[in-house]
C-alpha cells in the first residue's frame, strides 16, 4: 500500500476509534490513537496475514500488549475484514465479544490480552517455537511504555536475546504518558534505547505517526542478524485531535456528543489538507 493511503487510513482509522469509544460509552482514547500509525503500518504494509484463513499457518503473528488499547486493533481488523465493520457497533454491549481488552474469540486476535507487561513473554514463546519448527513467520508485539515498569518485560527480553530471536519484533508506543501522568515521573525509563541494547536487542527509534518512517524502518527488519529487534515509536498520545493529544486525562475518558462532533471536524480538515498536498506534489 502506498503512503498517500496509508495516511488516509490513519484519518479514517482514527474517527471510527473515537465514534466507537463514544458509541459504547467507554474505551481508552488516547492510547489508541497514538498507536493507530503503527497498527496501520504493520497490517497494511508489513505483516503477513489472510483475514480469509485467520489461522493460515504462515501468517505472522502479532500480539497487542497494551491490551487496553484494543479500539486501534478492532478498527483495523474490522477494515483488514477479519470480521463485518458492523460488528464495532457491539463494543461494550452484554453478550458482545468485542470488550475492552483483546480476546481470541474475535477472528484476528492472537492472544487474550490487556494484564500489562504479559505479551511480550508470550511473543517470546511464539518466536522461539517458529524457531525450532522451522517457521519462517515473524512474531510482532506492541507495548506501551508505561508497562515497561512490569519485571516480566524484562525477564522475557533476557531470553529473547539468549534465544537470539531476531523473528521477533518489539515495538514500543512510547507517547511518554500513562493513567497517572508522565511515565519519567511515575517510574523513569529513559535512556530506554540503551536499556534495551544492553539486554542485547537491535534498536532503532522512529517517529510513530509517521506511516512513512514507519514503513521505511519495518522494512529494514531484521535489523542484526541474531538480535531481537526493538522499535521504540515515539508518539503522541491522543494524536490527531488537537484537545487529546499528550493529555494524560484522556487514558480513558469518553468524548462528548460535542466533543465527538468536534474532533471528527479536525480529522475531516486534516483530510482535506492531506488531498490538497498530493494534489500540487
């Protein structure tokens, strides 16, 4: 998919992530829009997959650690058709499968997620399984970075490197915020390129709203032969919206009727002003 329509994903995908959190009158806003970018980038330009055979053997595998989030990842796979788009409209509803955090029976998801700092030990066990099967699919896991504090993080990074899985890719929403403010305040990560490299990954640092840098830096993978390999996607949460971007209220606050109404309006001008750029490149 070429970078003009990837970006108009991004837009599209980014109204139905908010009319989805307001139709079901909760959601985690913020964190799933900083993350739109990378979800986009890795199912439409990147991974392997076949929304027709969910299960098809060689399928890349991608795991949503920042289970949270999980309005990004329905957007996608509902648009990817993994499932009908009408099913977003169940989110929240009793009886629905579409909750608030990942679970395997909605068609596309890998692992039930969403207790933080769990997924990357299960992409590790997946990568080393392809391994020793001789698979060639890669494992993808998406972190935020305030579950970067979770010791499981940590212990499964040492055996990633031990294992030399460079089938595996780390990528981390690093928007710098979590529920209670500022992750350097609550528990300091930086310098987190590093800590990573130290534990023996390969490392690169992209701007995570940018599908174009996204897509360049993916394609690189793997990064060194014998390493895991990290993507630390610096982002803004809340990206798009002027009055939710990097604002730590907005972890899970519902838009508004008017809120709602007003953000859409700011995704339909940056539309506008993408087409008005390709039309006079």
């Amino acid at each position: 998919m070429q970078i003009p329509e990837l970006e108009r994903k991004s837009i599209e995908y980014r109204k139905t992530i908010l009319s989805s959190i307001a139709q079901a009158g909760a959601g985690h806003t913020g964190g799933s829009l900083s993350c739109t970018d990378i979800l986009n980038v890795l199912y439409n330009a990147e991974m392997r997959v076949d929304p027709l055979n969910p299960t098809w053997a060689e399928r890349d595998r991608y795991i949503h650690s920042k289970g949270h989030s999980v309005e990004a990842l329905y957007t996608v796979l509902a648009d990817k058709g993994f499932f009908p788009a009408e099913k977003l409209a169940t989110m929240g509803r009793g009886g629905s499968h579409w909750v608030g955090h990942p679970t395997r029976k909605v068609a596309g998801v890998e692992q039930n997620t969403g207790a933080l700092g769990h997924g990357l030990s299960v992409a590790v066990g997946m990568a080393i399984a392809a391994k020793q099967d001789g698979l060639a699919h890669r494992v993808f896991t998406l972190m935020g970075d305030g579950e970067l504090t979770e010791g499981s993080i940590w212990e499964a990074s040492m055996s990633a490197a031990f294992y030399k899985l460079d089938n595996l890719i780390v990528i981390i929403d690093r928007n710098t915020l979590q529920i209670t403010g500022r992750t350097e305040n609550v528990m300091a990560l930086e310098p987190l390129a590093e800590r990573f490299s130290a534990f023996g990954y390969a490392v690169r640092t992209v701007d995570g709203n940018d599908v174009a840098a996204l897509v360049d830096t993916f394609a690189q993978i793997p990064f060194e032969p014998g390493k895991p390999n990290l993507v630390i996607a610096r982002t803004t949460k809340g990206k798009g919206v002027s009055f939710i971007e990097d604002a730590a209220d907005w972890h899970h606050h519902v838009p508004t009727a008017a809120e709602l109404t007003t953000a859409l309006a700011e995704l339909d001008q940056a539309e506008q002003r993408r087409q008005e750029r390709y039309a006079t490149a």
